[in-house]
C-alpha cells in the first residue's frame, strides 16, 4: 500500500486529534475529504494508535487531565463558598492596618482590602499635580505607551507603543486631551523612568508596616489621563496599588473564577474591559465582578491571582509595590506565558 499520500505533517495531525479526542471516523472522514484513500487513511491511524510513543503520551495525558480536574473540582467548591457568603463582593476599607492585622486577615488568606491613613506623611501626596512636577521636572525625557487606541490589544503589545517625549510634553496632553486611552506611562516604562524622574522616589514612603524597607523594590510609577484602561489580567505576584493623585475604578474577580473568564494568553482575560459583552462571553454571566474606588491616599492590596480590570476615573498618578515583608515569589513558579 503506497503511503506517500500521507507525509509527517499529516501524522502529527493524526496524534494531535487522536489526543484531543476526536473518534477515528471523524478523522478518517477528513482526510478522505482532502485526497487520502480511506484505507490509507485507516492504516495510517492504526499505526499512530498501536506506536508505544503514542500510547505512553495518552496515559501521561489522561493522568494530567485527572488532575486537572480534581483541581477544577477544588475550584469551584471554593467559588461556591464565595457566592454563598457573599465574600467576593466585599472589599474591606480598613484604616491603618497593623502589620499583624494586614499579613493575617489579608496577605495570608488572599483577600484585598482598601487600607486608608498610611499615607497622609508622604511628600508625594502635597507636592504631586501636573503643574508642579512640569514646573520641576518638564525638560526630562520619559518614556510612555503612545498609540493605543490603534490596537485592540494594546495591553498585550504594549512593546510596540513605547515612545520618548519630554515631561512637560507628556504632562500637557494629561491636561488638555480630557478622556483618552491612547496613552499612557505604566510599569512597563519604569526602567527608564526611574532614572529620569529619580528625585520621585524619594518623596514616596517605604510604608515599612508592610513592606520590606531594605528591598531594592521601590515601587513602580504610573501616571496617565482620565479614562486610561488596563484589561482584565491577573498579576504574578501580589501587589499594592498606592494612589497618589485622582482615582481609578477597579474591578475584581477573585482567583477560583479563573475557569469562566476567557484566559486566551498569558495572565490575559479575552473579555477586555468595561462593558463585557455577555454574547460573546456567556460564561461571565456566572462570575462575580467586586467594584471599588480608589480615591488619592488610599492603598488597595491586590493579591496574587486576583483578576482585574483598572479604569482612571480623573487624572492620575499611582505607585505600586511588590516588596513584602514575607516571600512574594510566585512568579518563579509560573509557567503559562503562551497560549491557553
């Protein structure tokens, strides 16, 4: 039997299908469709069926998908709890946690939490506005995300939109350009800024009831117009967002929804922003989404996992920090950066 007609390309086809479930009919069908004899077709699947390789791949793989399930199962008893307590829908506003009330009611049970009156001695607080720090700092050259509003994605690319302007430049458009979404300075950019705009970080306090003060994790600067937008994605550590000037409206889902909310690519939900759209995403329709405010002085702890979407409400400026005082690592663990 001539089996030219079917080359590798055909037969790694084969055993991706075969693994993924597809009955041999269907797959005998197809390649009957695109020109193979049937009995070709029949042949070259019993092969890939019989060939240890194949066979050892298929137990591997049903053991992982056991496992998989098992974990699904755990998740969603955990998402259950919360929607019968009602847990995912509050975010506690605390004033001037303890460092012991803070690690063991949030940071150790995954909880976020809006903690107010930890940040009233900073110097950031006073002194940022868009007029001082362009009265101060206008002539420096920062790096933004510039151009967003041209990719759908912009998040993901975020790479392909970096751009260099001068302080006052960038302050000015803040100013005079009201809602936008088209640009943006975020964390992304924080290597070069950091050096541009050096004298910030030492009007930004260390907030040592939580933080490690020693750690060379300073914090991360963004500043950005009313109506800049980051997706719904979940972080690689756990991480405090700090507010410094206007407000921003984030929106959470807690970590064991992950199964409902179109994971398509990395920590990155397909869902994308504000007004979901339960057509298109009909699983969001059983997901709990907790809204908060951030107002300037406040500190929102965002834990590791924990999806959300961050909408300015006004001109803004925030600082965000990893820097715990207890092992912040989950990132070195972290395997999924392509592809869901």
């Amino acid at each position: 039997m001539d089996n030219s007609a079917v080359n590798d390309d055909w037969r790694q086809w084969i055993a991706e299908n075969l693994a993924l479930g597809i009955s041999v009919e269907n797959l005998t069908a197809s390649m009957v469709t695109n020109g193979i004899p049937r009995a070709i077709a029949l042949a070259e699947i019993g092969v890939a069926t019989q060939n240890p390789y194949f066979i050892g791949g298929q137990l591997a793989t049903n053991r992982i998908q056991t496992r998989l399930k098992k974990l699904s199962w755990f998740l969603e008893n955990q998402r259950n709890l919360n929607h019968q307590s009602g847990l995912d829908l509050m975010i506690d506003r605390r004033s001037k946690l303890t460092t012991q009330e803070f690690y063991k009611e949030y940071y150790f049970v995954n909880k976020p939490v809006i903690i107010t009156g930890m940040l009233e001695d900073w110097q950031a607080i006073s002194k940022w506005t868009l007029t001082s720090l362009k009265e101060r700092f206008g002539d420096r050259m920062v790096q933004v995300q510039n151009g967003r509003d041209r990719d759908a994605a912009y998040e993901i690319d975020q790479n392909n939109y970096r751009s260099l302007m001068s302080f006052s430049q960038y302050l000015s458009k803040i100013e005079a350009d009201g809602l936008t979404n088209d640009y943006y300075m975020t964390a992304n950019n924080n290597s070069s800024n950091r050096q541009a705009l050096k004298e910030l970080w030492a009007e930004v306090g260390r907030i040592p009831e939580y933080l490690d003060p020693h750690s060379p994790d300073d914090g991360f600067l963004w500043i950005g117009p009313a109506g800049t937008r980051t997706p719904f994605h979940h972080d690689l550590t756990n991480n405090f967002m700090a507010q410094i000037m206007g407000s921003k409206k984030i929106n959470l889902i807690a970590p064991c929804e992950s199964g409902y909310v179109y994971n398509h690519l990395h920590c990155y939900s397909d869902v994308g922003g504000p007004a979901i759209d339960y057509e298109r995403f009909p699983m969001m329709e059983n997901v709990t989404i907790s809204e908060c405010i951030l107002a300037a002085g406040e500190i929102l702890f965002l834990p590791v996992g924990w999806w959300h979407y961050v909408e300015a409400l006004s001109p803004s400026i925030t600082m965000s920090f990893i820097n715990f005082q207890h092992p912040n690592n989950a990132a070195s663990y972290y395997s999924t950066y392509g592809p869901i």
